[in-house]
C-alpha cells in the first residue's frame, strides 16, 4: 500500500475509552445490557455525580483540543449539563445514568466530525487500496 490513510487522532481514541468506560465497560449477566462507571459511580450521593461529570468535560476538552466548531462542542457541554442534572434527582438519576449515555452520544458527535472534515482523504486512500488489493487478484 502506497498511501496511508490520516491517522484516528489520539484524542478522538482517548475519548472514546473514557466514553466507554462510563458508558458501558461492563455487560449485565443474563440480560446483556452494558453500563459503565457513570451509572455505577453515580450511585454515590452528589460526589459521584461530580466525578463522573468531571471525566465527561475532559471528552469534551478533547472534542476543543481536535478542533471541533464551537456549535458542537455546546452541544457535548448540553449533553453533559442533562447527564448531570438528571443524575441528581435521587433514585430517579441513578437509574437514568444507566440509559442515558451521554458521553457515548458526544464522542459519536467527535466521530462524525471527524469523519466530514476527512471524507475525501478517506476516500481516496479506499479507493487506492481497492485498486491495489484488485492488481494483487489478478497476478
């Protein structure tokens, strides 16, 4: 292979490790279903609304850091300012934390945006592969 396709960012790939982590690091035995820390964390009484509020603002401060317009970062800081607040309503919030998955949905926004401002470099490097793997078919 001649070319190579622009690398995932390391902040996009470190986002989505932590979204994964609070998110849905862990499967419920028996009825499969994923959570992560924020759900579990947020069990805790205002402090693990905190913490885990404070992990989601570092996704975003990555979102900043890979460039992202400020529209969508309003919208990561939306989905993160919802999260929290929901999780402070007592019994009601904790078992929210474990449906809503808000660091998932912003890393999903990072994903997308990255994916359009490097389409056509995509593109052409696929397109270029295909060729190559085609020319290896015929030989």
């Amino acid at each position: 292979m001649t070319t190579t396709t622009r690398q995932i960012p390391s902040e996009l790939k470190q986002a989505q490790k932590l979204a994964n982590l609070l998110d849905s690091a862990f499967r419920i035995p028996v009825i499969g279903y994923r959570v992560g820390l924020d759900g579990i964390i947020g069990l805790i009484p205002g402090v693990g609304d905190v913490i885990t509020t404070a992990i989601a603002v570092r996704i975003i401060r990555l979102g900043h850091k890979m460039g992202m317009p400020k529209p969508l970062i309003e919208k990561m800081f939306k989905n993160v300012a919802m999260d929290f607040v929901v999780g402070l309503v007592p019994l009601v919030g904790d078992v929210a934390d474990f449906f809503f998955k808000g660091n998932k949905r912003n890393v999903k926004l990072m994903e997308k945006w990255w994916l359009s401002q490097n389409e056509g470099e995509i593109r052409s490097s696929a397109r270029e592969q295909l060729s190559e793997w085609e020319q290896e078919q015929r030989t």
